[in-house]
C-alpha cells in the first residue's frame, strides 16, 4: 500500500496517467484543468516523456492523433470551450480506431460560457460530439481516488478495443483536493503490431486513416466498429447503487451532483422517506439494466444535474418512461444543495403516491 | 462525527493554505477528509474560501454552506457568512481586521487578533496558522500534536525554514 497524500483530481489524473505508462501531453491551458498541464509540464520531462503546450485545442488533438497512430500511451485535457475544439479530431481517431485518452473538466456553457463547475457537456461526450457514426466510453469520476483509478482504466479500455477513451470530470472534482493512493499500475500488453513505427523493412506499411472513398467499405467499417461497441456495453459499463432496494424514488446522478444526491439519500432516509441513489460510472455504456429494475419497484426517478436537463433523457429511455422522471438541477456553473434536492424527492413523493 | 469548515478571507492571507493544513490534520488522524476552494479570476486582495470537511465517514458533499466553524479574516467574509452557521456552531474572528462582533447569539464567537500576534512574532504572513491554532484549541477537532505534525507535510521541502514559523504560529493561536 502506498502512501495517502492530498491531492488536486487534476493532479490526481495527471499522476495516474504517468503511472499508466502515459509519455506523451499535448494541451493548452484553460480554467478550471490548467492544474494538469501544468504538472506535466513538471513531471514529462524528467521521467523521459513529451509535455508540449501547442499552440491551440486543435492542435493539440491532431498531436494526439499522431502519437496514438505511433501506438504510444497519448492524452490530452482541456474543459468545454477546449474539448468544443477537439471534437474534429476525436472524430478522426475514432474513425481510425486509435486509443487515446481525452480529460474534460467541465466548465458552465454554452459559450465561453463561465469557469465554475458545469455538467452540461454530457450530450457532447456521451453523443457523439464530433460528426459520424461514434463512441466514446465516457468516465465520470466522483472522487479524487476515482479520477485516479478511471484514469488508469481508460489507458487499458482504450488500448483493448482499440477507441479513444473521455475521462468526464467537472471544475469541482478537478479543483478539489482528498486523500488518495496512486499504488503502481499493471502496465498490461496489448498488441499494437498496427501501428505506424516503421517497418524495419520487414512487413508491409501499415496506414493509419479514416477516409473511405468507397461507401461500401466505409459501411463495413461503421458495422465492425458497431459490433465493438455491443461488445463494450456488455462487458464494461460500471455504476454504483446505494440503498436502490426498497426505494420508493430513485435519484440518478454521476460525479459531483452525485456525492450531493448521496447527501440527500441520507438525509431522507433520516426522516423515513424510502430514497435511493444510481451512479453511472460509465456514461456510455449507459447503465441501462439497473434502471429498468429499478422501475419495476419505484415510483419515481430524478435525474439531478448541473446543467438544463441532458441524463434525463438517457434516464427516461433505460426506464422506458414506465415511471415519471423529474429533472433537479442549477446551471451555469451553480450546484444543486442537497436541500434543493430533498425538495425534490418530497415534490414527487407528494405527486406519484 | 463530521465537521464542515468555512474559512474565509481576502486572497495572500492564506486562507486555501489554512485549509489544506486542516486537512492534512484529519488526514494525519486517519479522518476521511476533503478540501474544496473558491476559483476564480482573483488573485492577491480579491475574495478567498474553501470548504473543509472532516469526518469518521467518506465524505458526501465536499461544499460547505452551512458550516459548523467558520473562521473569518476579513470584514466582509464575516457579512456574508454569519448567517450561514449551523446553530451552536463556533465563529472565528481575526479581531485586528474585523472591528465588528458577531451579531448572532446562538453560536459561540472566539475573537483573536492574529494579524497583530502575527506580526509581534515576526512572522507577519502567518496570521492565517494563528487562527488555526486558536480554532483548534476550541474545537478540538484534531490535537496539536497532529497539526504540528501535519505542517511536515504542508510545508514544502524548498521551503523547511517556513516549518518552524508555521508551527511556531500554531502554538501562539493554541495558547492565546
């Protein structure tokens, strides 16, 4: 066991990242993730790796997208206005089937929009983002020793099924500091004999790209990609349920508004009132299964978010609007208080009966 | 048993210092702990606070916003935070810079003036630890022991000449 020592969730993935045998960082800065530039900056250099602040997001992803296509452990951090930037390139890394590992910290949008903590990137993260037919595995963090440890996993889920990987965090868990543990990682093996490292004369090139002339090989491209994906929503869609059983109404919420929902579990259950908590680790795959069972015994479910509303409407496909879901949330880089949310809870409540 | 901190104060008095020394604090005796600061554009004379939780289970929430002890360092801190106390919660004042007392009477007020003792000292940018030692003695949140401990941890290795002040500070606030 190794020691626990405070840290930041920015410094906390940083640190995670280098222990996963990540060597390379590319970024620009931007509130409220700066802290992870800023310590490879400090750290890349003397353990051998590349740290290079680019000259934009754009940059930055295609710098990405070369390393990944060389097979090396690549990442890039940035919050919303940044990851908006990104988007072109994750769309090509995608489409070229390469791991890497995108951060984004998420600030109050749209827009410039604001620096404080902010959810409303989910559709973009979760939907695609950038265009064609994609996915990310999305990870969403809600402690400092999660920010670490998905951190890790994504290197391995990214380099397993070969995709890039978002770690989908916000200003607060990235600002905030607790105890963690960064033990050593199993750096594990996998085959990377398509990458483009030279061919020491001895095979054939390999190439690296997502352009597609002919749309009957694109399409087959498209279905094979489609078929890793079933495979991820079966294997690799994590979540959490706290005192789920016998609740009357069910909150679904992930990272920050989370550990608030948790609040108000506790403090609901205090007063009698029959509440629990679902906590999508994986964003995509969405956890779909918890829900629906759920649905078969709760009246009701609330989706609480920082942002207008965007979960809610996964929230409402996973239950099949078997049950009515209600929205608790700010916005704008305001947080629900866990009050705000056991309003809520006792809102609905009165109405489902 | 958890406890949830409010420390307040103009950015350069080392108000998020004072925190992460707090927290290190629990940490040192094993409490589950979190530390959360206000970010912002502002830099030295602007607004400062960060919520620090202390506990004997994981933390929920890592906001503050109804505190059991607030410690605050300037004037307007003090406005804007009174109100926000958990009844029978404990208020911390730096006395040379907030000329005002406490106006509620359900919570206890501890007055120091730690700016002043600070600089008597000769270690005038550690008003900041003297509060924590004087909260500490209060509160009894952590021992002493622990703080002082915890300070190995805070104080960076460019920076050993600066344990022995912070510690120093600490005794000063615990003794006053």
């Amino acid at each position: 066991m190794s020691e626990k020592v405070l840290m930041k969730g920015n410094e906390a993935i940083a640190e995670a990242a280098i222990k996963a045998g990540c060597r390379f960082y590319f970024g620009y800065p931007i509130t409220p993730q700066t802290e992870i530039a800023a310590y490879m900056a400090k750290r890349m250099p003397k353990i051998g790796g590349t740290f290079l602040q680019a000259e934009s997001e754009v940059s930055a992803i295609n710098m990405v997208y070369g390393v990944a296509g060389a097979g090396y452990r690549v990442m890039t951090s940035s919050s919303s206005p940044g990851v908006s930037l990104k988007q072109e390139g994750i769309s090509y890394i995608a489409g070229a089937d390469l791991p890497a590992l995108i951060v984004n910290v998420q600030r109050g949008g749209p827009g410039l929009g604001g620096i404080q903590p902010s959810q409303s990137d989910y559709f973009q993260a979760t939907k695609g983002g950038g265009h064609g037919d994609y996915k990310l595995v999305v990870y969403a963090p809600a402690s400092v020793q999660e920010m670490a440890d998905y951190t890790i996993k994504a290197f391995d889920v990214a380099d397993k099924y070969r995709l890039p990987v978002m770690l989908l965090a916000d200003g607060t868990m990235g600002q905030m500091m607790e105890p963690v543990e960064l033990p050593d990682a199993e750096i594990k093996e996998y085959d990377k004999s398509w990458a483009v490292r030279g061919t020491q004369m001895k095979r054939e090139h390999n190439i690296i790209n997502s352009l597609y002339l002919n749309p009957e090989e694109l399409e087959r491209t498209n279905f094979e990609r489609f078929e890793k994906y079933a495979l991820i929503e079966k294997e690799e869609c994590l979540y959490e349920e706290y005192m789920v059983d016998d609740a009357d109404v069910v909150l679904v919420a992930f990272g920050i508004a989370s550990r608030i929902s948790k609040n108000a579990v506790n403090e609901a259950r205090k007063q009698g009132l029959k509440v629990g908590l679902i906590r999508p680790i994986t964003l995509w795959p969405f956890p779909v299964e918890p829900l629906k069972k759920a649905a078969e015994h709760a009246k009701g479910f609330i989706s609480v978010e920082l942002s207008m509303g965007q979960m809610i409407e996964d929230v409402r496909l996973a239950t099949e609007c078997k049950r009515p879901v209600a929205l608790c949330n700010r916005t704008g880089g305001m947080i629900p208080s866990p009050e705000q949310v056991l309003e809520s809870i006792k809102k609905m409540l009165s109405e489902v009966k | 048993m958890t406890t949830q901190i409010l420390i307040a104060g103009f950015g350069g008095q080392g108000v998020l210092f004072a925190g992460k020394c707090l927290a290190y604090e629990g940490l040192v005796e094993n409490k589950q702990v979190s530390w959360l600061p206000s970010y912002g554009p502002e830099m030295r004379g602007g607004t400062a606070n960060c919520s620090v939780i202390l506990s004997d289970e994981p933390v929920g929430s890592p906001i503050v916003s109804n505190p059991d002890v607030l410690i605050v360092m300037n004037l307007p801190s003090l406005d804007k935070y009174e109100k926000d106390v958990v009844k029978g919660g404990k208020i911390f004042v730096d006395s040379t810079l907030i000329a005002r007392k406490v106006e509620r009477t359900d919570v206890d007020a501890f007055y120091i003036p730690a700016t002043s003792m600070a600089n008597e000292l000769g270690i005038p940018s550690l008003a900041n630890m003297i509060i924590v030692g004087k909260m500490i003695k209060e509160t009894g949140i952590v021992t002493i022991e622990s703080a002082c401990e915890a300070m190995k941890k805070v104080v960076s290795a460019r920076h050993q000449d600066m344990l022995d002040a912070n510690i120093k500070a600490l005794n000063a606030g615990y003794n006053y």
